[in-house]
DNA sequence: CGTTTGCTTGAATTCTGTCAAAGCAGGTGG
DNA sequence: CCACCTGCTTTGACAGAATTCAAGCAAACG
C-alpha cells in the first residue's frame, strides 16, 4: 500500500530511505479516503492535518463576500495538500481545502509531526526539496502573470499540466488563473479559429 | 561588523547561535560593495554567489525580446539576494540581479555553501525558515493578483513595504506590481482626487 | 423527467496598455 | 552660473482586453 509513497520519496531525496525510515513513515502516515466535496479544511480552522495525495484532486481556495471562490491551487495525485503557513504558525487558515473528486491521501497529524517527523532528518530534507521546488513554481507563476497574456498563460498550463483539464472543469482552471470563465471560454473559441 | 547579521539571524532562529557558529558565519559570509548598476547576477549565468543585503537596494528581473525590464523581485535592507533555483540547480539563471544604489551585502559562494555552510544545523534551519515565509509571501501575491484590484494592491504593498516607495521609483514599483508606469500614476491621480 | 452543472455567446462597460507629448526635477559639464 | 541632459512622472487619445450581466444550450445526474 505504502510501496508508491515511497517510491516517490526516494525519487526526492538524494540517498534512499533505509528500512527504519520507511516504518517511521508507515507509522507516521496514515490513509485517509475523502468523499467529493468533503473538506480537508476549512477557513477559520487552524490546519492540523496535512498530507500527501495518492490518488484524487482537491482544490484550495478563498471565498469573497460575494461568495465568488479564487482558487489558489489545484492538488492531484503526488501533489501535497494542506496549509503550511497554518500548520506551522498554528493560526487560523485562510483558505478552504476540498476534495473535487473521492480522493485518498496519506496524512499526518500536527503532533506526529512535531513528536516524530520533524525530528528526522530524513524529513527535514525532503520538506526543504520539496518547498524549494514549490517556490520556483510560485516564482515562475508571479512572473508568468505579470508577462505573459491570457492565453499563453492557459496554453502553458495545458502543456505543463495536462491532468488539470482532465480532472477540472474550465471554470475551475480560470480561477486559478486567474480570469473569469468567459474570457477563458472566448480564448478557447479565438485560437481555434486560427 | 557583523553584529547586525548575526542579531539578525537570531532573531529567525528558535536558538540563538553559538560562538562556534558565529566564527563559521564570519569565515563564510565575505563582505562585498556593489556600485550603482553593478550586477550581482545575469541571465544566463549560473548563480554562484548568494547573500544578505546589509544596507542599499537591487531589483531582480528579465528582459523580454523587445527589452523591457520585467521586475520580479525588490530587494533592499535585510533581505536576501540571489536565484535559488540557479545556486542549486547549477543551471543558467533566467533573471537579471542588479544593484539599484550602492549596495553593501555578507556573500557566500557555492564553494563555501557545499563545503561548509550545507553541514550546519543552523544554517539548515536558517534555510527552512527562510524559505517558508518567502513561500507564504509568494503565494499572498498570487492571491493578491487573483482577486484584488491594481489599486487595491498598490495601497496594500504601500502599507506592506513603505521602504519600496522610498528606494525605488514608480516605473520600477509598477513593474514589480505587474502594471504600467502609467496606469500607477493614474491610479494615484484617481485615489488623490476621492 | 426535471434539475443541476458546465460551457458558450452577445452586448455593454470598465480597465489597462500603447503611443506620443510635455513637464519637472537634479546633476553634469562647459 | 547657465544650458543641457537624463531619469522620472503625468496626461491625453485611442485601441485592445477582460469583466459583468444576461440568456441559452447541452450533457450529466439523481
């Protein structure tokens, strides 16, 4: 059950995770099933649970007074969910986290991980690879909003993450782009023209 | 000399640093002046150097085909400068660093990064510190761009970063916020009239 | 079968970018 | 000391892009 997990672990870290290692994460990690549209966390909440997704797609977003959701990530199979700022700062999150579709996860729990992962070196690495690439991703987001139009912006979302628009809808994936779903509608129906 | 470093990396750390460390972050960090102009970093180029801004003010960008700056980061008194993603990655950088006033910054290089600095506990903890609120500063702006309107986020980084306003010139404030020079300046003549 | 969900299209409006021109310092060199 | 740059800001006119509001349609679902 676990083998894909690590597998993907390893695939991180720079040495490969010795047997020890693997029972702290089977212990450290438990399986979590989602059924579609249940939260792994809502807004208000401080988040204690964060984790890794095997298999499923859950988005993570903020709601307006007028009750419009923005998405700010979109979290498939491999992804990790959760809200780190509020795991770490132990304040109130100020985003919802929701499951699209059924969605399993292996989770872990604030107080595992201050009473076993954030002790292990291992860990500790595979955070800072994994955060190091989320930064260059965000980076790259900023920069590509402030340089790039609409529509080259959705042709490279479409050529980096192809599973997106499997699993979402398009209204889903123009929030996230920021644009409403009519521009991203109209975008659509000019290239086609062309 | 280095006492203002030091505090200030006590004050990132959960404890505080030992005489030890502090003798390994005065070997490691070199003290380094860039002029007006002078590049810390081009495109192009790998990152082999990173560091602490002591005093002064650079801008991190690209330049498109047709030549315009694209600002993607500011970066002025205890920040750190550089490209990440190019230091570890060993890879060109696709961004432009330079100094914007006379700059004064605690460097370290590659050399000195792999051979010391990456064994310390605190200089690993430094770096995940580090690096979270960069990430959770990173995503704000994303947000920021998703939903808020330019004037709205104008005012916000007003608040956020007066000292921006104070070293940069619109021009460069509005790149960096993902807008023209004239649409700024509009924005002010409009929120000065209400 | 009726309801929900997602997608498209149109028209009007607002916002933003582009291009061009002009003004306004501050600093430099003659 | 003055004239001239250069860098920065502002303004206007116009074009283009994106949002909003509204309506309609198709597919999926219970």
């Amino acid at each position: 059950m676990y083998d894909n997990f690590i597998a993907y672990i390893n695939r991180q870290l720079t040495k490969p995770l010795t047997e020890e290692e693997i029972e702290i994460i089977k212990s450290a990690f438990t399986y979590k099933k989602l059924r579609k549209h249940q939260y792994l966390l809502q807004e208000g909440e401080v988040c204690k649970m964060a984790g890794f997704v095997i298999k499923g797609a859950l988005k993570q977003y903020t709601i307006d007074k007028a009750g419009k959701e923005n998405i700010i990530a979109l979290l498939i199979d491999n992804w990790w969910a959760g809200d780190r700022e509020s795991f770490v700062k132990d304040e109130p999150s100020a985003f919802y986290i929701d499951a699209f579709e059924e969605t399993e996860m292996f989770v872990f729990t604030k107080n595992v991980y201050n009473e076993t992962l954030s002790h292990q070196p291992f860990f500790k690495e595979l955070l800072m690879i994994l955060s190091e690439k989320h930064t260059f991703r965000l980076l790259k987001r900023i920069h590509a909003t402030n340089t790039q139009t609409a529509e080259q912006r959705l042709m490279e979302l479409e050529n980096s993450y192809p599973a997106f628009f499997q699993k979402f809808p398009q209204h889903i994936i123009a929030s996230y782009l920021g644009m409403t779903k009519e521009t991203l509608s109209r975008i659509r129906a000019n290239a086609a023209k062309r």
